[in-house]
C-alpha cells in the first residue's frame, strides 16, 4: 500500500528574496517525486526513513495546536508497520525533498486539512503555507513553507509579498524554442540551514540590505513579472543582471569551483546562472536564450531541462 506522489518544485525567482518581502514563483518538477509507503521486511533505505519519521512525527505532536492537528493514533499505528518516504528526489538538491515529504505527511495525518478540490482562497493558501512553514521548519530552522505548499497543490505559485499568495498559470511551453531553464548539477549536497544561517547573519549589513532591497528584490521582482508575461527580452536581461548581483553578493552559497562558470556566462551571455534554492551545493539554475551555446559552453556538465521558450 502506498499514499499519492508528491512532486518536487524549482523556485524560479525569490530565493532569500520571499523571506524579505520578495516576489517569488514556484513551479512542480515533475522528474522526481515521493510517496508514503509501507516495508513489511526493511531496507537499510526505508528503515532510515521509518526512523526520521519517529523523531519528526514526535516534533509534529508538539506544534502549536490551533495551527494544525494531526492523527496521532493513526501516525503511531503507521509507523510500527514500517511506515517511511520512498522519495527519488534529491536530497540537499534545492528542489524540495523535504517538501513532499511535509506534503504528503500532511495530506495523510491532518485533521480537518485544507483539499486541493477546495476552492482556495487567499485565506487559505496563506494558512496552508504558515502551516508548511511551521512542519518544515523541522528539516531547515526556518521555513517558508512555499515548497510543500507547491508539491501539496502541484501547481505554480505565485507569491507576491507575505500575505499575497496565489496558484497562477505560466506561459505554455515552446517545445521547438531554441530558450530553455536548465538544472545543473554542482557534485556536492547543499544543507539549507547554514546557508540561511550565513544570509540572516549578512542582513545586519547595512550594505548587504542596501544591495538586497536596492538591486537584489528589484531584479527578481521584474524577473518574476517578465517570465509570466511572457516577455523573454526583458527576463533574459533581469537575469542576467540578478546573476550579477548573486555572484558578486552571494559568493559563500556558490559552491567555489562555479564562481568562474558563473562569471563566464555572464560576460559571454552564453547562459547566466542563479541559486536553486538555498545554493551551497546541489542544483544551480541556468538560463539561456540559446540551448545548443550553453551546452557548448557547459560541455562538462549534464543539462537537465525544466522549460523551454
């Protein structure tokens, strides 16, 4: 027996930016994803994950009551017949692991939980997402809640500022475009909670805020509007200068053998490249206006492909 799939998610725009009143617009992945199951007889995999469980579904019995209540009884009975989270998403990756994993939880266990065939209101996206937040906070210290809320609903999110959340469509895909997002694979795993730790650190710069509120949240902003509609010459210029921004600003969450990779898109305008994510490793995100060129110039890696213009 096993619960519904959860997809993984890519944040386009609004990395660190959401925490700070951003923009941001998420979309599913659906290259990888995750479900509930259940192993009569474990693997060293699954009885890894029944043991997570335990100690999350422990911090689940501790949140704040008011917020979410969760099926105790039925948690308990699950985990003692080998309940655990058969996943292909990539763990530290940036494309939301612990996402699903919230997501799924959720949708099994919650009482009196918000559907997806609901009809979701401003209201309750922002109460969903709080209640993400608090469930994820588990796996990172500090949380959006944006990631399960996109594999929770499977839809593209737009978030607008903290309280302006809203499922949005995207332009449809150019399958012939010679434009694409691609995923590249930096080797290493990413852990999300130093890098966050490493930015709330930065934000008592004075500087560092100048350069996030002054170039940093207006790049990703129009990054975001461009990309929805549907302008290319605008977003590929945005990015561009975001990419600027992320290497000369964010240099401790790129993984070092890419500060030059990075550089070189930019100056070539062969691709450029952002966080996915929290960065210090797993995904980075690359745009380009012409796919062939930036495999060229990026022989040595693997593109993954998300969308094409």
């Amino acid at each position: 027996m096993k619960g519904p799939l959860f997809y993984s998610k890519i944040l386009l725009f609004g990395e660190y930016g959401i925490i700070k009143d951003s923009k941001g617009l998420s979309i599913p992945y659906n290259s990888y994803n995750g479900a509930l199951k259940y192993s009569k007889k474990h693997t060293p995999h699954s009885k890894k994950s029944n043991n997570k469980l335990k100690d999350y579904f422990s911090f689940l019995f501790n949140l704040k009551k008011e917020l979410v209540v969760f099926n105790v009884k039925k948690m308990a009975n699950d985990l003692s017949r080998g309940l655990y989270f058969d996943s292909s998403i990539p763990m530290g990756y940036g494309v939301g692991s612990s996402g699903a994993l919230v997501a799924a939880v959720y949708d099994s266990y919650a009482e009196e939980k918000i559907t997806v065939l609901e009809n979701l209101t401003r209201d309750k996206l922002i109460r969903l997402k709080d209640i993400f937040a608090e469930m994820e906070s588990f796996f990172h210290g500090k949380s959006s809640g944006l990631d399960p809320l996109n594999s929770y609903l499977s839809l593209p999110i737009l978030i607008s500022s903290k309280n302006e959340i809203e499922a949005t469509g995207i332009p449809s895909q150019n399958l012939q475009g010679t434009g694409a997002v691609f995923l590249l694979d930096s080797g290493k795993v990413g852990e999300t909670a130093p890098m966050v730790q490493i930015f709330m650190d930065k934000m008592k710069e004075e500087g560092f805020r100048k350069m996030l509120y002054g170039q940093f949240i207006k790049y990703t902003d129009s990054c975001v509007d461009n990309f929805l509609n549907g302008d290319i010459k605008s977003l590929f210029k945005n990015t561009k200068q975001l990419s600027k921004v992320v290497l000369n600003n964010f240099k401790p969450m790129i993984p070092k053998k890419f500060h030059q990779i990075w550089a070189s898109g930019i100056e070539s305008n062969a691709y450029y490249l952002k966080l996915c994510g929290s960065g210090g490793g797993g995904y980075i995100l690359g745009f380009t206006e012409n796919l062939e060129r930036a495999k060229k110039a990026l022989s040595a890696f693997k593109l993954e492909i998300v969308y094409t213009f």
